[in-house]
C-alpha cells in the first residue's frame, strides 16, 4: 500500500469536487490509479485521454508509484 | 523566462526586456479572448494551470526553440484566472538578429506550448452554458455542459 497526494484541475477538479487529496492505495501506476479514481468518481474522461506527472515532472502511466509521492492527472490541455 | 501569471500582462514593460543591440528584428505574439468559438458566443473564460510543470515545460520549449533557431532571446507569460473578452491570454517575444528567425521561432513556441502546456481553458458562454475545450467525451459531440 502506498499513501500519495493528489492534486485535481480543471475538470478532474469539478468532478472530484476538490483540488487535493492524500489516499492510501494498492494501485502501482498511475494508469491504475486513474482506473481506481475513475470508477470511484465517475470522471468522464478515460484513461488513455489523461497524462500523468509525478512530483512536477511528465512520466510513463505505467512508471511505477512510489510512496509519497505527489502524483497530477492532466486532461487534455487546452492553452494559448 | 515562461511565466504563468494570475495578473493582467504589461507587454511594454516584457518587450522592454528584451531590448538588445544585437537583435535587428522583433516578433511579438499575442493571443486574445476572442467572442466567438465553434459557433458558439463566448461570454468570459477561465484558464487554469498547473504552473509548476507548465513553467517548466514552458521552459523546454524556449529552450529547444534556442536551439531549433538562431535567436537572441525568447520570452513568454500565459495568464490564469477569468478573462474577458478582448484581454490577452498568451504574450510571446523573440529576438533575433534576422527576421526569418524571430518569425520561426515565435510561430514554434506558440504552437508547442498550445499543445504541451498543463494549461486549460473553460468557456463561459452567452447561453450561460460551459464548456472545458477539448475535454468533452463520446455522446456529448463536443457540446457545452448545460447550466447549473
């Protein structure tokens, strides 16, 4: 089991309906952490649409978690 | 320098900084809140970033456009916050000794950022619909969410 923070936005943020979490999980990756999250919340967006960062950086969905780890699922982005 | 900024942008103050005998040309890039998108009238919008990494990956893409283009210097801020209509959302200003450069360059920072950058918009329309662009998932074809 790991304990990671989460931090939601824009429209992860809406339908979590809160910017920041701490949980425990058995998830390893975050492609099995956005699963996890998805069916618990019922986001719209699937997996495959999201990317991940771990700790301010861009990683592989399935980089394994590590404990403590600060982890942001990114929607498709949308700037300029 | 990419910078995510929560207030209204100074372009004359920017630009200033980017003054350099040895650049003989300027290319400056401004995106506005414009009224209209896909058909639909926008009222005001929000943006939203997760400025840690969009700095950071703003930074790479000012960094590869140095390396990509013989410029002098590059800069960019993107706002977050609600915008209104007419207000910028997005400066960049590039430097080069030629203009062929600038122009190049400018046109590769825009566009990488507009694809990279964990930044997200949320329109706001005369409806009083919203919508998150490019969030929208199969069955809603693209439609606004409809009003609380």
């Amino acid at each position: 089991m790991l304990t990671l923070h989460i931090q939601y936005f824009a429209i992860l943020r809406e339908q979590r309906g809160l910017a920041q979490e701490k949980l425990t999980t058995t998830a390893a990756t975050p492609a099995a952490l956005y699963d996890e999250l998805r069916a618990r919340h019922a986001f719209t967006l699937t997996g495959d649409r999201i990317r991940a960062a771990v700790n301010d950086t861009f990683v592989d969905a399935t980089t394994p978690l590590r404990e403590g780890d600060r982890v942001v699922f990114i929607p498709p982005v949308a700037g300029g | 320098m990419f910078k995510i900024s929560a207030q209204a942008v100074d372009v004359a103050a920017l630009q200033a900084t980017l003054a350099d005998a040895r650049a003989g040309a300027c290319v400056t890039f401004e995106g506005w809140v414009r009224v209209r998108n896909e058909g639909q009238a926008v009222h005001a919008l929000e943006y939203e970033a997760y400025a840690p990494l969009a700095e950071s990956e703003g930074e790479r893409i000012l960094a590869e456009a140095r390396a990509k283009y013989e410029i002098v210097a590059a800069r960019a801020v993107h706002r977050v916050g609600h915008l209104q209509l007419g207000e910028l959302a997005v400066w960049v200003g590039v430097t080069a000794e030629h203009r062929g450069a600038a122009f190049d360059a400018c046109r590769y920072i825009i566009d990488e950022a507009k694809a990279r950058l964990p930044i997200w918009k949320k329109e706001h329309y005369a409806s009083g619909t919203t919508a998150w662009i490019n969030c929208a998932t199969r069955g809603e074809h693209g439609a606004a969410s409809p009003p609380p």
